[in-house]
C-alpha cells in the first residue's frame, strides 16, 4: 500500500473533510485510478462552516502531512511561478523525513496540488482549528524555510506566510522570532528577536525569556504531528539556544 493509498483511507482524521480534504479527494480519482465517488473522500462542507464550535482534535502524522502539502503549495505559488530552488528544497524535505518511496509519492502529489486554485484563508482557517499553538509554528517555521530555499524571502512568499500566521492567530512576536533564524550574519539583533526580547533587557530578562522559549518549542510538544515537525522544532529549539549562548557571550553572562 502506497503512502497516498494510506494518507486517504487508514489515516486521515480531521483533514479527510472541508478545503484539504476536498483537494486530496480530487487528486485521489486521478492518483489511485478510480472515480468510485464512494472511495473518495471528498467533502461538501461549506467552506464558511463555523469552525470556531469545533475544539482541538487529535492531529495524526497524517492529517500534519496531508495539511501541510497543501500549505507547501501555497507559499511556492506565492509569486506566481514555481521555482527550482524551492522545489529542491521540498524534495529533500519530503525525502529525508518521509523516506525515499513515500517521499517521492508526496512530490508528485504536491505536483498536483500546485496545478489547483487553493483557497489559502479556509485551508489555514481548517488547519487552525485543528492543531495547537506549537504545531502552528513548526508549521510557519517549515514554510519559511522553503520560502528562503533561495536565500531571500520574496514580499509575496511572506505575505502568504504572514496572512496564515495571522489566521492561526499566531502572535507577531511569534511571527518574527522564527523570521529571526534567517537573519543570522545579517542582523546584529537576530539573538534578541529569536527570544522576543529587546537589546534593553536585564540579564533576568533574559535568563527568562530564554527559559520561557525552550520550553514553548520543545520537541515534545509537537510529537504527535510525526517526526518531520519534531525535527523541525528540534532545529528552533537548537536555534533558541544558539540565540541564548550569542547573547551570553556579547554581555558576559554566565
């Protein structure tokens, strides 16, 4: 059984319905070869559903994965074409946390996805209301990654970015700590961005902000989303303390 054969009909629970679900549903008459209505999961809901009754649910591996190709979507068709760069970037990421069958079946998925019109507001309005906070930023942490795959995050590609933030109802402070890790080498303030703090704090401030960081992106808190968003938040999490050790040293710290 193939990773997209799996993805439809042993795994997926709440991103079998509304905007993803409907995407995933159209590919799958093409993708398994069958237009059996019954085996395809799409669905009718109204995309204005009043999502705010829903509660958090249980976020598979699959339900991250299936999201989060759609969101990979988005962004790459911010400004209009698909880029190489990007498209590299994507492939090793799927590749390296999905393994080499399942990652070159997500490629020629995500393939199709990039050939739809994706309403991006009720995709990251689904999303939202089925993930915690910490899943939100792994995912606004990968997205820009495959944002900067060319070293320099288009106005459009953080547009795309910002207005999913925003309707994750990720806080700003949030947005530009993981905006931070790109401007390493560039920024002389990227530390102090990375930990929402100013140059101005006290070194107590400092102590706890970065103790409030670590804990907000520690790897555990995202395990249930499958190893490719732990990853990911082991890397800000090695970021967070990379920030911390800079400022440390600048100020003498012990």
């Amino acid at each position: 059984m193939g990773f997209f054969t799996r993805l439809l009909f042993t795994g997926l629970g709440w991103a079998v319905g509304g905007p993803i679900g409907a995407i995933i549903g159209y590919i799958a008459s093409g993708f398994i070869g069958t237009k059996d209505e019954e085996n395809v999961p799409i669905d009718d809901t109204d995309y204005g559903h009043d999502y705010d009754r829903q509660t958090y649910s249980t976020t598979s591996q699959n339900d991250f994965r299936a999201a989060l190709l759609v969101l990979v979507a988005c962004v790459m068709k911010a400004d209009g074409h698909i880029k190489r760069s990007e498209l590299n970037v994507v492939k090793s990421f799927l590749l390296r946390n999905f393994g080499e069958e399942d990652g070159k079946e997500a490629l020629q998925i995500l393939k199709r996805i990039l050939e739809q019109d994706i309403d991006v507001v009720a995709v990251a309005q689904q999303i939202g209301h089925n993930v915690n906070y910490s899943t939100k930023l792994e995912i606004l942490h990968l997205l820009l990654d495959i944002a900067h795959a060319d070293d320099v995050i288009s106005d459009s590609e953080l547009d795309v970015i910002t207005q999913i933030s925003n309707i994750f109802l990720v806080a700003d402070a949030d947005l530009q700590s993981l905006l931070a890790l790109y401007g390493k080498g560039k920024d002389p303030d990227w530390a102090y961005t990375a930990l929402e703090i100013e140059r101005s704090a006290t070194d107590e401030e400092v102590k706890k902000a970065y103790r409030r960081m670590a804990m907000k992106y520690h790897p555990d808190k995202v395990a249930s989303a499958g190893e490719e968003v732990k990853q990911t938040a082991t890397e800000k999490f090695r970021a967070i303390n990379e920030a911390y050790e800079e400022i440390k040293a600048e100020r003498g710290m012990n």
